[in-house]
C-alpha cells in the first residue's frame, strides 16, 4: 500500500462438501453431523438452523424435488389438479373476511 501498512492475508477455510443424494442418505441414517452439502453454484447448506438435521434434510429433499422439476424429470401423473372452485371453511371466511377489514 501507500502508507507502507501491509493487509493481514486471511486463511481460507477448505470444507468437504458433500453430494446431495449422498447427504440425503447420510441423514436419512442419521449420520448428518458436521455435513456440508454442496447444491452447486458456489452454495453451501449446513445443519446451522434451529431445526438442525431434520431441517437440513427437509430443505435437500425440496431442492432435488426442484431440480427434478426443472430438469423435466419429475414424474406428476400422481398428482392431482386443483378443483375448479376454491372451498373455504365458513369460519375460515370469517377470519379472512376480518382480517381484510382491519387492512
């Protein structure tokens, strides 16, 4: 620099990252401690949240849902459409009604 300072040099932290079918199947087992998972563009998941293992392997399911969907791969015979009409519960209405009345 100018000034003759010099910039203290961070040290990288390496992580071993792991698939996401083969995270999956390690917290599917149990085996989730200390997992990284590697979901591609430079994007880490970690067990960090509150709900720990069980909400990592929850969030990795979405996303391979996800990449399945995205991929055309996914199979949606098994799902069914929306009816055409929306049923709402009466005391359902009621709270909705209320609460677009207080907005």
């Amino acid at each position: 620099m100018a000034d003759g300072n010099q910039i203290p040099a961070r040290t990288l932290r390496v992580e071993a990252t792991t698939s996401l079918e083969d995270a999956i199947r390690r917290l599917e087992t149990g085996a989730g401690e200390g997992l990284s998972v590697d979901l591609g563009s430079g994007r880490v998941a970690r067990a960090d949240s509150p709900r720990g293992d069980e909400g990592l392997l929850q969030r990795l399911r979405g996303h391979k849902m996800l990449l399945a969907l995205a991929s055309g791969g996914a199979d949606l015979s098994r799902l069914k459409g929306m009816p055409r009409e929306l049923l709402v519960a009466p005391a359902v209405r009621e709270i909705l009604d209320a609460a677009a009345r207080k907005a």
